[in-house]
C-alpha cells in the first residue's frame, strides 16, 4: 500500500507504478502477483503522464489531479479508482481490466476523455443517504428504526448510499430509482413505511411517525342475535349467539401483531376474549362472539388493552365500548315471538269462525230444498185427484 497521510501530498509525473512477483519458496517455479493500492486519506495526489500495473487508486477525500494516467488491474482487482468525498479531476485517463471502472460518492468527479477498456461497468455515481425519524405530536427523535435498501426485490447490502446512475460495458447510462424501507420492531407490534426517489446529491431523508395510541378508539358496535339485528327493548332467546360487530379505528403508524378484545358482561371478564391484527392508519371491524348462557339485562362490553406497560400497571391505555342486551329465561319467547303467536292465534280463530258460519249456510240451505221439494209433492197430489174425476166422467159418457 502507498498511503498519504491527511494533509500530505504525493506527486507522480513520468513515472511507472507495478508491482513484484513472489515464488512459494518451495523450490517451485510458481510465483504470485500481490496487487497494491495507492491510497489518498484526506490528502492532495498528483499523477501526470504515468503508468500504474496491478493496481487501484483510493481516494478517501482530499483533492486529485489525474491527467494522462494509463490504469491496469489485469483483472485482478474489483475498482480502478474509487473516489469518495473528494474534489477529482480526470483528464486523458485509460482504465483497463476492472470489475469497477470508476467509483465515485459523495461528489461529482470533472472528468473529460476517460477510456475504458474491458470492464464489466464502466462507472458508477453515488451519494450519500441518511435517515431520521421524528414523532409528529412531540417532534423528538426515535431510535431503533432498521433502515433497507432494495434493487428490484433484492435487497442492498448498504443502505447509506445510493445508485444515482452506471455506464455499463457498452457505454449505455442507465439511471436508478431509488427504493428504502425503514422497519421499526416494537415487540407487541412494528412500524414500517417505504420510500422511493431519484437521487442525484447527497440526501437526508427526515419521515415523520404517529405513535401517539391514544388515538386509537372504537368507532363503532353494533350486536346481532342468530344473524340478526338486535332492537332494542327485544329480548334474546337463552343459548342464542350474541355477536358483537366493533370497528376500531387507528390513525397511528403502529401495526399491532396481536390485539386482545375482552369480552365484558356486567363488568366481569372471563367470557370470550378474540386476538386480532389491528393494520396502521384506518379502521378495520371485529367481531366477538357469545353463546348466550346469563338471563335478565346485561352491561355488554369489549375492552382491549392497547398498550400494557406492566403487570397490574394503571398507566396502561384501555379502550373500552359498552352496549346493552336483554336475555329471557329458556322457556320463553321473545316479544316478537309473542307478536307471531297472538297473529297465529286471530288467524285461527278467524278460520274457526269462517267454517262456523259457512257450515250454517250450508244448513239452511238444505233446509230451504226440502221444502220446496215438499212443496212440489203436494201440488202433484192435488193436480192428481182432480185429474182421476175428469177420466171417470169421461167413461160413463
């Protein structure tokens, strides 16, 4: 390694850089090739008119004048020139047999005829990115957050710099969109949230996060009996299935893994407890579920303790949504079940009745035939003697 101290300068004209063959000492005629690297640590490097064999340039800040440089890795190393936080200017520089032409971040190299030559990409530019988290309501930092850097769906394997453009082995220029995530790991839940951009300077990027709880709340319940709708002032049958709909809303940034929802009836836990995953910023509907086994009014609650600081711990920040049900014993009905009874009943009797009445009609109908028919008899019998004198008249003439 040639390294310059920061501060220090080391100036090349005319002059050719390589390195040295070393055998195994073994009696072998193998030998190896050590490459090397010239290394600027925040000092000033001058190169004119020079050679350099089996080597990388390492600009760690500083300044360097790079003109009429001849630069060959023979394919053995990964970077030609790598150049970070420094000013840097390339003229008539050949860069041969490197994975990484050039590599430049933080800064925009000036650079004016560079020849590359058998590299797998030519050039890259970068920047540097950093990231800050900051409550909305309170505007104080928060720590912890794992910050991502993906390519496609693969992740990067740094995140504190990003891909602006590369020139490829063709020469092609081929622009990057930048894509990060930042994932913060609470136990009881997590936040994340994406970011995606072109980069084209050194960025900070600063999101702000809601992980205020307590503004979390139900929304809303409303209780179905079997399926159905409860009215209010009806009466449940015993063993039926109360379910209780609730919507809670959450504007927060929190995704929470799982949320416990107590079922509460007058005031005591114990009956049903259902967990949940409650997503960040909106509002999602649950639902809890009884087989109805107490009788009489009951408080009918769900309570669901948001965030749980410790055991038996007042500070801990509990929603609750109260309703109200009444349950008859198992041997009655309900009010509309009595409502269809008492119609049933009218309906029958009004039929008992129709058939009374009809009945009758029947009757005096019958009665009405008979004596007409009696009545047709008698008229036969009386046209009857009057005809028999007539034909006995008419023989004793």
């Amino acid at each position: 390694e040639i390294r310059i101290n920061p501060g220090g300068e080391l100036n090349f004209i005319n002059t050719t850089v390589s390195t040295m063959d070393y055998s195994f000492g073994n009696n072998s005629n193998d030998t190896i090739i050590s490459p090397y690297t010239l290394v600027s640590d925040a000092g000033n490097l001058s190169i004119y008119d020079s050679t350099i064999y089996y080597g990388m340039i390492w600009l760690g800040g500083g300044n360097a004048d790079i003109s009429g440089l001849a630069l060959d890795g023979f394919s053995m190393l990964n970077y030609g020139i790598f150049s970070e936080d420094t000013n840097l200017k390339l003229s008539g520089v050949s860069i041969r047999n490197y994975t990484l032409g050039l590599r430049s971040i933080g800064s925009n190299p000036d650079m004016e005829s560079i020849f590359y030559y058998n590299c797998s990409t030519r050039m890259t530019q970068e920047w540097w990115v950093t990231f800050s988290a900051l409550e909305e309501s309170t505007n104080l930092p928060i720590v912890g957050f794992e910050v991502r850097q993906w390519d496609g769906e693969r992740m990067v394997g740094s995140w504190n710099w990003a891909k602006q453009y590369e020139i490829n082995n063709t020469g092609q220029i081929i622009d990057h969109q930048s894509r990060f995530t930042f994932y913060l790991n609470l136990g009881f839940g997590y936040v994340e949230r994406s970011w995606e951009g072109y980069i084209d300077n050194n960025i900070a990027i600063t999101e702000n996060f809601n992980l205020n709880h307590t503004n979390i709340n139900f929304e809303s319940g409303t209780i179905f009996v079997d399926g159905t709708l409860y009215v209010i002032g009806e009466k449940a049958p015993k063993f039926s299935e109360i379910n209780l709909s609730v919507s809670i809303v959450n504007p927060t940034d929190i995704n929470f893994n799982n949320l416990n929802l107590d079922l509460l009836i007058n005031a005591q836990s114990g009956y049903t407890r259902t967990s949940i995953s409650l997503s960040s910023n909106g509002s999602e509907t649950f639902n809890v579920t009884w087989t109805a086994s107490k009788e009489g009014p009951l408080s009918f609650a769900v309570q669901s303790v948001i965030m749980d600081y410790s055991d038996n711990s007042t500070e801990d920040y509990i929603i609750t949504l109260n309703r109200f049900i009444e349950v008859e014993s198992g041997d009655s009905f309900t009010k509309s079940e009595g409502s269809w009874t008492a119609l049933l009943a009218i309906f029958v009797l009004m039929s008992l009745c129709s058939y009374i009445i009809y009945t009758g009609m029947e009757d005096e109908s019958e009665i009405v035939d008979s004596e007409s028919s009696d009545e047709d008899v008698e008229g036969d019998e009386d046209l009857r003697e009057i005809a028999i004198p007539q034909i006995d008249e008419e023989k004793e003439n």
